[in-house]
C-alpha cells in the first residue's frame, strides 16, 4: 500500500496542476471574448458581402455572357469555374496545443479532403504551428507559414494571401482557391469546414425575393467587379481566420474546464484514500495499546 | 406611414446603422452622389469618400462614409463600406488637427506614395469635418 507520504505529494502535484489548467482556462475565456467580438462584428459584413457578391455574380452568369461585358482577368477570377488541376488550400489551426480535439477535428476534414487529391495538385498555405507539422508528415508542397499570428495581424493574413491567390489565378498556376477551417458556434461546439472561396459556389446562389432582377453594374460591370470580388475574397479569408481564432480558444476553454474537474475529481479520490490510511493506522495504534493494556 | 426604404450600413469592423428611412444618398466612387428613392432600379456600385444623407421621420440625417460598395434594391439599400461613423463618433477638434497635419504632409511628400497618403489623409479629414459642421446640400 502507498504510504501517506506519496499520497500527499500526489494530492500537491494534482492540485498545482489543476491551478494551471484554471489559469489556462481563465486566460482563454479572455481571449474567446476578444476573438469572439471580432468575428460577430464581421459577420454581418461578410455576410451581406457573400450576399451581394453571389446574387451579382449569379446573375450575371444567368443572363449574360461574361464575352459580352467585356470583363477584364480579375473580374472573371469567379465567372468561369475551370477543371481543378491545381488548388491552393488555406488550412487554418492552432499554434499550441491543449485545446481538445480541435486540431484534430480540422485535421480529419483536410484529410478527408485532400485525400481525394493528387499530391502534386496542392499547395498548402498553413496558418499556425500544427498545420505546418501536418502538411510536413502528409508530404504536402507548402507556399506559405504563418506562425505566431496575433488577433490583429489576421486582416494582412487575409489580405496578403488573397492578393497572391489571385494573381497565381490568372497565371493559372492554381484553379481554385479553398479553406479549411473550424467554424465556431458556441464556446463548446465548433465544426470544421471546407469552403471553395473561388471560383464561386452558385449551385445555391443566395437568391431573395429583394433582387429579383439583375444589378446595373456601374460605372461598367468591369471596374465594379474588379472592386468588389478582391474584397469577397479578402473578408472570406479573414472571416475563416476568425472564425478559427475563436474556436480555438472556446475549445482549449472547455478542455481546460474539463482538465480542471478532472483534477479536482482526482484530488478527492486521493484525498479519500488517503483519509483511509490514516484511519487505518489509528485503529491499528489503537488496538495495539488496548491489546498492551490487556496484557 | 413606415418607411419605405431600408439602410444598412455595416464595415468590416461593426454594423453602423441599420433602419427604415424614406430617401437615402451616398457617394460613389465614379459618378458623384446617388439619391435613392423607393423603387429605385437595381445598382451596385463602388463608393468614394463623403457623407451619406439619409430622411427619417422627415429629418435630415447623415453618416460618413469611407470606400466600399453600395448595393441598391427597390426597397433596401446596402453599404458595405471599408468605414463608416456616425456623427457623434467624430471628434470636430481631432479632425481639424488631422486636416492641418494632413496639408503639412502633403507639402512635404517626396515620393508618390506620400502623396496619395497625404491626399488621402486630407480627405478623411475633410468628410469629417464637413460631417461635424453643418453639411452643404449634397444630393439635395
């Protein structure tokens, strides 16, 4: 049987640890907030964007040939879908661990994914440190780490890697553009995603009621598209990497939580163990200064 | 009566205004100010720098605007704007510092970019101003 002294060091250890999945958890509650108010203000952007941009495109699409507006490269970047020879996918995760199965879970979907691919077909761009590990064991071709990103670089992430994107489309370097990513709904629920920002998804164009008929493009449907694609794919990206910051901390928060009810769990355990012994070795004293008395 | 017409305006950082109001006008970036009435035809456009007018219970109201798209329906108006504030958020006094520092800049700019940095400065300073004061009669 353990003595005593081994149970109250394990007792320590266990506590000092749950002290350091309380403050684990404590700090991701901070930075969940901070993520969490960044994202639910863009979403409404994003989401009027997508919008906007899929009935505009959509339309366009169904009405007119892209021939007869005279569209330049850029514009035509989400007009014409090509044969997938090349794609370049964004995989979004975290730079440190202890956040459950978050990693894991967009690891699954990118795996399910980008098994359906060649390996020559992909460029990976990795956003954090288990992304970057992943793509090396899987053999992927990387274009670009990002690693140590803080909540306020995330914009020239975004920025960066769709300015580049573009221009490697119309190179024809790449054919599509893809992110994989977990989207966040609750601090305990997140679930990954993988979204082809372009070209554009119109199998469910974003119809309403409200626009029923085609936009006038103006001054020329050229310059107003030109405008605004660049912009969707930016806040696409930039709502992927929200999304993604704020899944991570809401995850390694419910883990920590977890950590923390665990250890205490264990604590009593070994408190109540421990309690045992130390009656046991009273009765035993006990028994031996009756049995003495007797004598 | 309702208002016919509804005005959203979001940025990429938050949802500015978002209501029901009878007559909108907005800057764009190409064709000087749109006035938008109910049943206006469908149209979207990039924007410029200025103010957006809207009426509301029959006054006159605005909110400035900086860079983005403005998406126009029969019944609604969208800007997705690269920012936006509404008047209270101006400082009148920062503005007109901003404006002074802004025309020192552009005095002093050697290379392209300065300059289109400084223009730019000056006009943010400028909308802003011209929002805290009384605006003139743009689109009306």
């Amino acid at each position: 049987m353990a003595g005593l002294q081994d149970i109250r060091r394990r007792i320590r250890s266990v506590k000092n640890t749950q002290q350091v999945t309380k403050a684990m958890k404590m700090i991701s509650a901070v930075k969940l907030r901070k993520s969490q108010e960044r994202l639910v203000s863009l979403r409404p952007y994003a989401g009027k964007m997508r919008d906007v941009a899929k009935s505009v495109v959509g339309r366009i699409k169904g009405h007119v040939a892209a021939e007869q507006l005279n569209l330049g490269p850029e514009a035509r970047l989400f007009l014409d879908p090509r044969e997938e020879k090349r794609i370049r996918v964004v995989l979004v995760a975290s730079d440190k661990g202890l956040c459950g199965g978050f990693n894991a879970n967009v690891m699954k979907a990118a795996n399910a994914f980008l098994d359906t691919r060649a390996k020559e077909a992909v460029v990976l761009d990795v956003v954090g440190k288990r992304a970057v590990d992943y793509a090396r064991k899987k053999g992927f071709k990387v274009h670009k780490e990002y690693l140590g990103i803080p909540l306020t670089g995330l914009e020239r992430v975004s920025r960066e890697v769709s300015d580049d994107a573009a221009k490697q489309y119309q190179t024809g370097e790449i054919d599509a553009l893809y992110v994989i990513f977990n989207e966040f709904h609750s601090a305990m629920s997140q679930d990954p995603q993988v979204v082809r920002i372009f070209p554009m998804d119109l199998d469910a164009p974003a119809v309403d009621a409200k626009s029923e008929t085609a936009h006038l493009l103006e001054p020329d449907p050229n310059t107003t598209l030109e405008a605004l694609l660049p912009r969707f794919v930016e806040t696409e990206l930039l709502r992927a990497l929200l999304e993604s910051s704020a899944s991570e901390h809401g995850a390694r928060m419910a883990a920590m939580d977890k950590a923390s009810n665990n250890a205490g769990e264990m604590i009593g355990k070994l408190t109540l163990t421990m309690n045992k012994i130390r009656q046991a070795s009273i009765t035993n004293q006990i028994i031996e200064i009756v049995s003495g008395a007797n004598a | 009566m309702p208002e016919p017409i509804q005005l959203e305006v979001v940025t990429p950082q938050r949802r500015v205004f978002s209501a029901w109001v009878s007559e909108v006008s907005f800057p764009s970036e190409h064709r000087g100010y749109y006035g938008i009435l109910p049943g206006h035809t469908p149209v979207m456009t990039p924007l410029g720098n200025g103010l957006i007018y809207y009426t509301q219970d029959g006054q006159r109201h605005w909110l400035t605007v900086f860079g983005g798209f403005a998406e126009v329906g029969p019944d609604h108006v969208t800007i997705l704007a690269r920012d936006s504030e509404t008047v209270d958020m101006i400082d009148p006094t920062q503005a007109e510092a901003d404006r002074v520092r802004a025309l020192k800049l552009l005095k002093e700019a050697q290379t392209e970019h300065d300059l289109a940095d400084a223009k730019a400065a000056l006009d943010v300073s400028l909308v802003r101003i011209q929002a805290s004061g009384h605006p003139g009669g743009h689109g009306y």
